[in-house]
C-alpha cells in the first residue's frame, strides 16, 4: 500500500518538530545529567554548590556561542540560582586583547530574560564576577548612569559562590570517554594551587581532571 503526499508530508514534518524538540532539550539534559553524576539525585534537590559546579563542568565544554542557550536552560531549571548561574557563566569568559561588551552583553540579556524578577541581583553578581565589564553589564540591563550605585558588587548578592566555594570540577565525571572533547583551540581561565593560568580548553580540562584542587575560573 502507497502512502499519500500529504501523510508523507505529515509524517516529515512531525519528524522535524521532534527532532527540534530534542535539539531543544539538549542543553537541560546535559547540565541535568551532570547534576547527577555530582552526586545530586535531582536537579531540585541539588544544593546551590552542586548546582552551580555541575552547571560549571559542563559550561566549560560550551563553545562561546552556545553559552547563552546553556545559561538559559540553567537558569530555567534552578531559577532560584540565577544570579549564581550567571555569574558562572561570566567567570568562564576569557578576556580578548580588544574586549568590547559583545560576548557580555547577549549574556546578560539572556539571564534576565530566563528570570526577570531577579534582575537586581543578576546585575550585582554579574558585576562581581566581572567587575571590569561593568559598564558593558549595565548598559546591557538598561540600566543608566544615575541609577548604577544601585548595582555595586555585594558578596552575598552572587551567593557567594565563587572559585574556592565551587570545589573541584571535574569534567571527566560527565564524559563517557573520561575526557573533553574540543573542535577548537579556545583557551580557559582556571585557578591552579592559587595561580591563575590561562590554558588551551583540552588542556584546562585535563589540568582541573588531575588536580583536585583546580577549579575553573581566576584565583579569587
């Protein structure tokens, strides 16, 4: 029996919106999944630590461009952990030679459109996460001049999650081969035994995967 033009058509396109619908889901699922395999049952019930270095061991196998969809997805699963998520999210950036507020500012857009509520506190801990970009997370906020006092760094404000408080990172936990993959040479800030080092991605992952104490981001 032949099928139809249009059940042909039909069963194309329900093909299609199923395959977008897993695209979609796919940057959940991975920080979902690293969330366990830290040690989590669940996304829910994951304290604020575990969230936030699952999120981070899986930020930084991201290429830049995909990040935004990935602070997203976080941000949506552990909304309470906004500002946390994007401070994270900043903290992985590596700085240019020429930085302009064009990697910061689809960040920053991003997070409070995922949680507009808590926009105050998403602009603080983005400040303090990256105080050098402060004029770039604001303006990307809308927020102006006269109202900027408002928005100075507070320790709390970030939930004080920061290089010391996130652990160890350890990517080899959430790859089935036991390392990172990475298509390019995109370098990563991570803090070695109180050093700051600026490494190739492979090599950054494979330092915080044999050091314990190596996390991801600059020494605080």
């Amino acid at each position: 029996m032949t099928t139809s033009l249009p059940q042909r058509f039909l069963a194309s396109f329900a093909l299609f919106i199923l395959t977008i619908a897993c695209v979609a889901a796919a940057p959940a699922d991975d920080i979902a999944r690293a969330v366990t395999a830290g040690g989590a049952s669940s996304v829910e019930s994951a304290t604020p630590v575990q969230f936030v270095r699952a999120y981070s061991s899986v930020l930084i196998r991201v290429k830049e461009s995909k990040r935004c969809e990935y602070l997203t997805a976080a941000i949506k699963l552990r909304t309470d952990l906004a500002p946390q998520i994007t401070a994270a999210t900043l903290r992985a950036h590596q700085p240019g030679v020429d930085e302009s507020c064009d990697w910061v500012d689809p960040l920053i857009r991003c997070a409070i459109a995922a949680a507009p509520t808590a926009k105050d506190a998403i602009v603080r801990a983005a400040i303090q996460a990256q105080p050098y970009a402060r004029e770039c997370i604001l303006a990307a906020a809308g927020v102006n001049d006269g109202t900027q006092v408002a928005f100075r760094p507070r320790g709390v404000d970030a939930g004080n999650i920061n290089s010391s408080s996130l652990g160890t990172i350890n990517p080899g936990n959430i790859s089935g081969q036991g390392n990172v993959q990475s298509g390019n040479q995109e370098r990563v800030t991570i803090c070695h035994n109180g050093t700051t080092l600026n490494l190739p991605r492979a090599a950054a992952a494979a330092h915080i995967r044999n050091h314990p104490n190596d996390t991801l981001g600059p020494c605080q």
